[in-house]
C-alpha cells in the first residue's frame, strides 16, 4: 500500500468511529497497524500519513477540536 491508500483507509475508518481518530492522535503508527495491518512504515512515513489523515478529516468536516 502506498501513503495515500493508507490515508484514505484510515479516514474511511474515522468517518465511522470518532475513537479511530481518537486513536490515531495518540498512538499513529498502532491505530495505522490496526486499520491496515503491519505496512513496514518508518517514523517518517508514519508521519507522512498522519498530516494527510489529519488534512484530509478536516477537508471532510470531520471534528478534530481536541485531538491535535
């Protein structure tokens, strides 16, 4: 899977469940392992994918008023 696949499973999943967003600010590279299993991803990409998670819930209106 590449970066942007995992943004968009992990943000499908929020939209659903506001604990998987919940999840994801405290612990990212658990809540990722969790929603797409182990992707190998090194602290950088695992960054990489939080900023477009995060970006990509606020451009769907998803409420982070406290997670960040």
């Amino acid at each position: 899977m590449d970066i942007q696949q995992i943004v968009d499973a992990v943000v499908s999943q929020a939209q659903g469940s506001p604990e998987v967003l919940q999840g994801f600010a405290a612990d990212p590279a658990s809540a990722i392992e969790g929603i797409v299993g182990d992707q190998g991803l090194d602290a950088a990409a695992v960054s990489e994918v939080a900023q477009g998670v995060f970006a990509q819930a606020q451009e769907g209106g998803l409420d982070l008023a406290g997670l960040l």
